[in-house]
C-alpha cells in the first residue's frame, strides 16, 4: 500500500465520516479491509477504535462486503482467537461485535461463537481480549439476551464481581446494551 493511500485513510477515519471511507474504499476494498484489519492490533487505543468503526462502516455496506466476504472476515477473526493460530487478537473482539450489530444476518452462525468466549471454560479470553469480548457482547446488544441467556449471566457476574475495574466497568454497560 502506497504512502499516498494511507495518507488519505487515516484523515478520513479521524473524521468519522463514513461516506468518505465508502469513496475511498469502492476501488479497493479488498485493500482497506485488510488495512484496517491490521490496524486493529495496533498499539493505541485511538486507531484500534477507529479500525472497528471502519471495518463497521465498509462490512454494514452490504453492496460493497458481500455476505461470503463478511462471512470469511469473521471466520479469519474467530481464527485469531484460537490459540493455535498463533496470533495475538488485540482488537478482534471488538471488530467482531461490530461487524455483528451492522450485520445482523450474520447473528445467528457467529454470535454462539462470540458467546462462547465469556462463557465456555475451554474458550474464555483473559485480559484485554476478554474485555474487548465484553464490549462486543454489548454492541450487538439485545440479540445476546434473546439467544444466550448464559451470556447475560456472565456480563452480570463480571459486572459485579470481575477482579479488574475496567472489565466491570464495560461489563456494567454492555450489560445494560444487552438487556434493553
């Protein structure tokens, strides 16, 4: 990716404006998805955010991310989070939940597997992994409450109770996003 082309990406994601991404992105969205996508690892917090509201805005548009290329960016997150991908998912979570709430269609196959990392022994996150999964769980909001009552128990625990308060912070307000 040439220095012009992120000069350009980067003023439009400070700016939040979401028609400006699609322009951009329309000729190359296989490149911007996978900038983004790469973003999300990053080490500040700022461009983490902005790589999920972008990979929001680009998947949300169903003219320009297809179901099967939707379907296989959240196959390749959900990857990440496997220990033997060997990756390091900083971001993934939160990306994931996104792509969900703008997707809806996409609920029914990939929000189990979401679930599952908060409340199945073998798949849950620690850390800031686990935290970025709570606040997923919170963006796609009501539709956890509907399909994993399992869930709502967990954010309501870790509202609670969760030893670090950044986590019981974001579990209180995901909590309130799911039971709306």
């Amino acid at each position: 990716m040439n220095a012009a082309w992120k000069e350009q990406i980067d003023p439009v994601l400070a700016q939040d404006n979401p028609e400006a991404l699609l322009h951009l992105a329309r000729p190359q969205t296989a490149r911007v998805l996978r900038y983004l996508t790469e973003r999300l690892c990053s080490a500040s917090d700022e461009q983490k955010w902005r790589a999920v509201w972008g990979l929001g805005v680009l998947v949300g548009d169903r003219q320009l991310v297809s179901q099967e290329l939707a379907t296989d960016l959240l196959r390749r997150f959900f990857w990440t989070l496997n220990d033997e991908s060997g990756a390091v998912p900083w971001g993934v979570p939160e990306a994931i939940g996104e792509i969900l709430a703008v997707r809806p269609e996409l609920r029914e196959a990939f929000l189990p597997m979401l679930c599952s990392l908060l409340t199945d022994e073998d798949m849950r996150q620690t850390g800031a992994i686990e935290r970025g999964v709570i606040w997923a769980l919170g963006r796609v909001g009501s539709p956890v409450a509907r399909r994993a009552p399992d869930a709502v128990e967990a954010l309501r625990v870790a509202s609670e109770t969760h030893p670090d308060c950044g986590s019981r912070e974001v579990a209180a307000r995901s909590l309130a996003s799911v039971l709306k």
